[in-house]
C-alpha cells in the first residue's frame, strides 16, 4: 500500500514538473500580475524609451546638415581693441536653403606679406570663451557667433604681424572660408571661443 503510494506521488510530481516546464517555454505571455512582477514591467518600458529616444536624437542629427564654409557668408560683426588686446565677434550667416548644424570651435588663419602664418588657435582663455561648447542649429538666413582675442603688439612671444586675410574653417570642416579683414596680430596669441547661436555682447 505505502509502494503504491509512493510510485502514484512519484508520478503524480514528475507529471506536474513536465507540465509546468513546457507552459512556461511555449505557452501563451501571461497577462497576470501573479506572473509578471511589477520591476519587470517597468523596466523594459524604460529601456524602449530611452532606445526610441537616443535614435530619435541621431536621427535629427544626422539629418541637418554640417554648417560648411561653402555654404557660409563670414563678416566681422565687431571689433574692439584695449592695453593691446584686441577681441573680434564673427558672424557666420547660413546662405543654404536648409538649416545646419555645428559644434566646437573655429579654425582660423591670417595672411601676411610672406603667405599665411599657419596659426594655431587656443581654444577659451578669456571669461566671454571659457564654457563648453553646445550644439547650434542654424536656420536659413541665419547666424551663428563665435569670438577670438589677439595681441596687437610686439611682445616677448614674438612681433606682431600685419595681415590682410582670414580664413575661417567651421568645426568639422577642412575648406575655410576666406575674406578681406587687416590688423597686426601676434601669431601665438589668437584665443577663439566656440560658435554660439546668439550674437555675443
């Protein structure tokens, strides 16, 4: 009686382990909360929507175009110069018919009697250029801003050296954009901020 009793449970408990294993593999999503623990259903949901987020975001990015110095009108908006410091704001006007987007800091170089001075900006150095840089969208017609600082005097880094062109090369660009501009500058002392959507005071 106990043998049979025995193999009946034994049976009865193999049974139920099959069941219960084959349910879970191909059997129908359970839509009880029983079977779904409340963490589980708020975590997929937010791994969706930051994944349907972070797509969204390259996307639009990716579909502006990179504000390039072909599609560019640089101009001087301001200059002013103090204790042999002279601080310039550039404007870069959007001539395509689509916006554009740009990010970082400009390149720039400047032509003196003997050919272009190779220059390497230094990037901030100056209260108005020392945050980080933020991403521009530039509509058509429109501008966006950067401002660089130069010596204008011989100092103990070297003379200053008169020029009479610029280029300008917009972050992620090889092709700089060229234009008439004259001063002396010290080829070592040229700070540049980084592009900015408003016109900086």
């Amino acid at each position: 009686m106990i043998k049979a009793l025995t193999s009946t449970l034994a049976l009865a408990f193999v049974v139920a382990g099959c069941g219960g294993g084959g349910a879970q593999e191909a059997g129908p999503v359970p839509t009880g909360t029983a079977s779904r623990p409340p963490t589980s259903t708020g975590q997929p949901t937010e791994a969706t929507t930051t994944a349907t987020t972070t797509s969204t975001s390259t996307t639009s990015t990716t579909t502006i175009a990179l504000c390039a110095d072909q599609t560019a009108a640089v101009a001087v908006a301001s200059r002013e110069g103090a204790a042999g410091t002279i601080r310039t704001v550039w404007r870069v006007r959007n001539t395509a018919q689509k916006p554009c987007r740009s990010f970082g800091y400009p390149g720039m170089d400047f032509r003196a009697s003997s050919g272009w001075l190779n220059v390497h900006v230094h990037r901030g150095g100056f209260s108005d250029i020392n945050e980080p840089p933020a991403r521009v969208v530039v509509l058509p017609g429109h501008s966006l801003y950067f401002v660089s600082y130069w010596n204008d005097v011989t100092t103990s880094a070297g003379p200053c050296r008169e020029f009479d062109r610029v280029k300008v090369t917009l972050p992620n660009n090889f092709v700089p954009a060229k234009l008439a501009s004259s001063g002396c500058l010290n080829p070592r002392s040229v700070d540049v901020g980084p592009v900015v959507k408003s016109r900086p005071s």
